[in-house]
C-alpha cells in the first residue's frame, strides 16, 4: 500500500526535468516563469518525502521558506513582464539582448 | 503539459493540475500543513497572478507565432531529457526499495502544531528574514511597475 521511497524521487526528479526542458526550449517568458515554478515544486515535494522518511519537521518549514520565496519571486518576475512588455509589445525572450557585448 | 501548449492560460491550468497533485501527494505523506499551504498560496495565490498577467497584457493571438514548433530542436532536448532520466529511474527502481518506516507519533507528525513549534523556535531567524524578503520583494514590485517617466 505504502509508496516506496524512490518512486517519489523519480517523480520528482521527472517533474524537474520537465521543468527544465520548458526553460530551455519555450521563447515565451510567462511559459518560462511557469517552468521555474514546476522545477521549485519538484524540489518541494522532495523536501517533504526526506522529511517524512526521517520523521522531522525541518522539511516542512524549508518548504514554507521555499513557497514564501517562489511567491516573492513570482511577483517580481511578473512585474518584469509587466515592464518588458511595455517597451518591447511581445513576450520573446529573443527579443530582450539589451546587455549583448 | 505545462510546457507544450501554446496559449499561456492553458499552461497555467495545466500548472494548477499539477500543483493540485503534488498536494495530494503531501496529504499521502502525512505533510497535511504544506499541504493546505500548497493549495492556498501555490494554486490560489501564485495562479491567479499568473492569469492576472496574461489577461492584464492582452495578448493577441498572432503575437504567440513567435514560440513556434522548431520541431528537431525540441525533439533533441526530449530525447536528451528522456535518456537522462531514464537511465537514473533504471538506476534507483533496480536498486532495494526503500520503504517509509511507521511513524513514531501519527497523530502529531505534519500538523500546524508541529510544524509551528520547529518554525519558531529552530528556525526563527530564517523565518524573520523571509517577511524582510517579502517586504523587499513588495516595494521592489512597486517600483518595477510604476515605470520610471511617471
């Protein structure tokens, strides 16, 4: 009944490459942010399957801690949207070379 | 399914599955505070901003040409990506499961209580140095979205 360990890992390890692989391969920056939340969730979940297998409760608050900086850190990349779609009218990251050499 | 749709709204529903999933999975494990926490801030909070954004920008549809298919591109990360996992899943499943043991009090373990306790005695720096993150991060917004002419 119970679920072993690793099929856990695996999931979380699968979530974060899905995560990965949208970061790489989408142009568009709100798919982007999407990503990087997959990927922080993945990292969660893991937090709190190791925390449940040594039965303390420091998993669940680096998982607090994580969610409260995904949620600052959502809002400000989408105030970056926000912006950058002002100047530049589309969503491309191609598109944002400012700082190109 | 986050990542293959074109229109953004459709991959935030997509997320919001996601999210709604891997809540249940903290409920399985016992974790029914990071659970609650997940739903309410992850799919309620963080989604509706997301939404927010999408609606507020107003995108036309000709505007999401730009993330067109560049098919052999993606098919080369899937396949990369595929492998890379694959090859460590193999890895663990053939390797000895590793089996949660009983918890020593299930009545207590994951709840707000518990969680509270460790929060604010073991962790009270790092949980005051994230209202000042959160703060920092309000006025950081603000000052991003007012926009520099005004």
């Amino acid at each position: 009944m119970e679920i072993p360990v690793t099929h856990y890992v695996v999931l979380a390890s699968v979530l974060f490459a899905i995560g990965v692989y949208g970061v790489i391969t989408r142009k568009n920056i709100l798919i982007v942010l999407m990503c990087l939340e997959l990927m922080l969730n993945s990292c969660n979940l893991l937090f709190v399957v190791f925390s449940r297998l040594y039965e303390g409760a420091t998993g669940h608050v680096f998982v607090l801690m994580s969610v409260t900086v995904a949620a600052a850190e959502v809002a400000v990349g989408l105030a970056f949207v926000v912006s950058i779609y002002r100047q530049k009218e589309s969503l491309d990251i191609d598109l944002l070379k400012l700082l190109r050499g | 399914m986050v990542v293959s749709h074109k229109n953004p709204v459709s991959s935030a529903i997509s997320l919001v599955l996601t999210l709604f999933s891997t809540a249940v999975l903290f409920v399985l494990l016992h974790a029914h505070f990071i659970a609650a926490i997940q739903i309410l801030i992850y799919a309620g909070a963080i989604m509706v901003l997301f939404l927010f954004t999408v609606m507020f920008l107003n995108i036309r549809d000709s505007e999401l040409r730009f993330d067109s298919m560049n098919i052999p591109k993606r098919m080369t990360f899937l396949f990369l990506f595929i492998a890379v996992v694959g090859f460590f899943a193999s890895k663990l499943f053939s390797s000895s499961p590793v089996v949660f043991s009983e918890l020593r009090d299930p009545e207590n373990f994951g709840t707000v209580a518990d969680v509270g306790r460790s929060l604010f005695s073991d962790y009270l720096l790092a949980f005051e140095l994230t209202s000042v993150l959160v703060v920092i991060a309000m006025v950081g917004v603000l000052v991003i979205a007012k926009g520099r002419e005004s």
